[in-house]
C-alpha cells in the first residue's frame, strides 16, 4: 500500500488552492507542483518538511495537464531537486514554450471570436487580459513524456489516461493498487471544469472542439475500474464515476438550455450573443471562458446536426435546423 498525501499550494487565481499530491515510495513522486509564485514555493518546502521530506527527496514531478497553476513552478522544481518532469506527449510545446503558444492562440482567435460575433475592442480585451498571467508559470522541458495506455514506474505502477479537453495534453494517473485515480482538472468535486477553446497539438490555425472532447474523454475514465477520484482542486472524490456523470448531465442540461435560446428563422444568432443572454454579468475577465463555453455547446448542438450556419460579413449566426 502506498500512502497519498496532499498539499494545499495558493494561487493566485479565482479557482484557490491547487493539490499537490506525494507519492512517498523509494522515488519520491510529485503531482502538479503549483504555479510559479513564492508563496506556492513556500507552501510546498512547508509541507515536505513537516512530512519529513526535503526538496531534495523529490525523484519525479509529474503534470496532470499544461495549465500555470498546475504546472508553473515545475522548472524550478527539478532543478533543485534534480528530479524528471514527466507529462503528456501533447503537453511538450504548451510547456517548453508556453508564451510563444499564447501569443499563436492571440493570433488565431482575434478572428474567430471576431466571426463569433465579437465586438474587436471587447476581442482586445479578452485576448490580452491574461499577459499578466504569464508571470506565473516558467518553461520547462520534459524529461519523459508518456501516452495513452502506457504504464509508468514511479516506485509504484502508473497507468496513464489521456484525457484532452479541459486542457491539451491532460493526463490521468491511475493508481490500481489503491483504487484511485489523479484527475487533474478533468474531474473536480465542486465544480465543472471548462473545456477552454485553444489551437489544435502542432498547430496554430486550427481550433480544439473543446468540449465535444472533453464529454469523450469523460466517458473514456469513466470505463475505468478505480472508484475514488483526486482533483486538481478540492476533496477527494469518493465516488468517481459517480461525479462523471454527474458532470456529463450538466454538459446536457446546459446544451439543452442554449439550444432554447437559438432562433428558428433567420437572421439567426451569434455566440457572443448568446454569452451575453446567457451570462449577463460577466465580468471581461472571464470573457473567453464564457465564449468557451457557448462555442462548446454549439459544437454540440452541430455535431447533433440541430443547428445550421451562416456566415454574413465575416461574421457566424446560427439557427435551428429544420
């Protein structure tokens, strides 16, 4: 049996603390080392050293997913504890270069929300909030990269889920011997996880079908044997599967909901529009996450073969399908 232990790491985002798990076998393994920040760096040197353990123990540092307060500090990390960083193959440029790959998702979705029906100012804006939060994350290479269904040794088995989604490159860790699964942000207890648009591995012209995949990726862990579940965030989940469907119902319910609000005759609506109706106090910083959000379930919607497209101007509105 191995014992998982959690640390609580602050951030300094909305969504709180981030969980830092330790597996403590001969090769002490870290799950998601937090965000680049001091306090992060302070929480986590805290908790090694009231468990008796050092920077210096540390063998592994793995990455559920290329998200900052996940991945941030991972850098500096490893090298001071001259440990591996391991994570998802689709991870690898998010990672090593993760400004150069927001400065390609700027570029690429100026025109898509714009098609959205974006106004250009409010685009500006949404597109360049989040510069500041650059500041919280540092490149870092991987030493090891794994994939779908392969088995990592970290001093206990690993077995390794991809689970694209809510992020490029999210991986889940499952634990066999002690029935149990690391989810990252794929599942979380409290809250549903948003599938963010971003641009497609290896590319920068084309966009994810964020939540279309993420719903797949959750069907996918939710075949899977292990009954306990341990977010990026919060409480362990008890109950995985459980909170699996839990979160795909919500998806569905949403989906339905949006697809109240899109007219049946032309000239149609646009996503942002529907944002705006469907979230009308949405402050600007959350404003790609809401567009997200609405883009998902249109996706859906598409993909269901419910809604039809048009295209005016440069500008996308939609209708029910006959």
């Amino acid at each position: 049996m191995t014992s998982i232990d959690r640390i609580r790491l602050p951030t300094p985002f909305n969504v709180g603390d981030v969980n830092c798990y330790l597996l403590p076998t001969a090769e002490l393994t870290v799950i998601d080392p937090g965000p680049e920040t001091a306090d992060a760096r302070t929480a986590l040197r805290s908790g090694l050293n009231e468990r008796d353990y050092s920077v210096e123990d540390i063998a592994n540092v793995l990455i559920t997913h290329p998200h900052m307060d996940h991945f941030g500090g991972a850098r500096r990390l490893a090298n001071e504890a001259d440990a591996r960083v391991i994570a998802h193959e689709d991870a690898v440029e998010r990672l090593a270069a993760p400004t150069g790959q927001f400065e390609d998702e700027q570029a690429f979705f100026h025109a898509f929300l714009r098609s959205m029906g974006m106004p250009d100012d409010t685009v500006r804006t949404v597109l360049t909030l989040p510069e500041s939060y650059t500041d919280f994350q540092r490149p870092v290479s991987p030493d090891r990269t794994v994939a779908d269904g392969e088995r990592l040794d970290v001093g206990v088995t690993l077995d390794c889920v991809h689970t694209p989604g809510h992020a490029v490159g999210s991986v889940c860790y499952r634990l066999r011997s002690e029935n149990t699964v690391f989810t990252g942000d794929h599942v979380l207890p409290d809250i549903t996880p948003n599938p963010t648009l971003t641009t497609l591995p290896g590319k920068s012209d084309e966009r994810t079908r964020s939540l279309p995949t993420y719903l797949a990726s959750l069907e996918k862990l939710r075949a899977v044997d292990e009954a306990v579940g341990y977010g990026g965030h919060g409480e362990r989940m008890t109950a995985l599967q459980e909170r699996i469907d839990e979160t795909i119902a919500h998806h569905h319910e949403r989906k339905e909901h949006i697809a109240g609000m899109v007219p049946d005759s032309e000239p149609g609506t646009t996503a942002y529009r529907l944002m705006n109706e469907l979230f009308p106090e949405l402050p600007a910083t959350e404003g790609f996450v809401g567009i997200s959000e609405v883009v998902g379930h249109l996706d859906l919607l598409d993909d269901e073969g419910r809604i039809d497209w048009h295209e005016t101007d440069g500008v996308r509105k939609c209708v029910l399908a006959d």
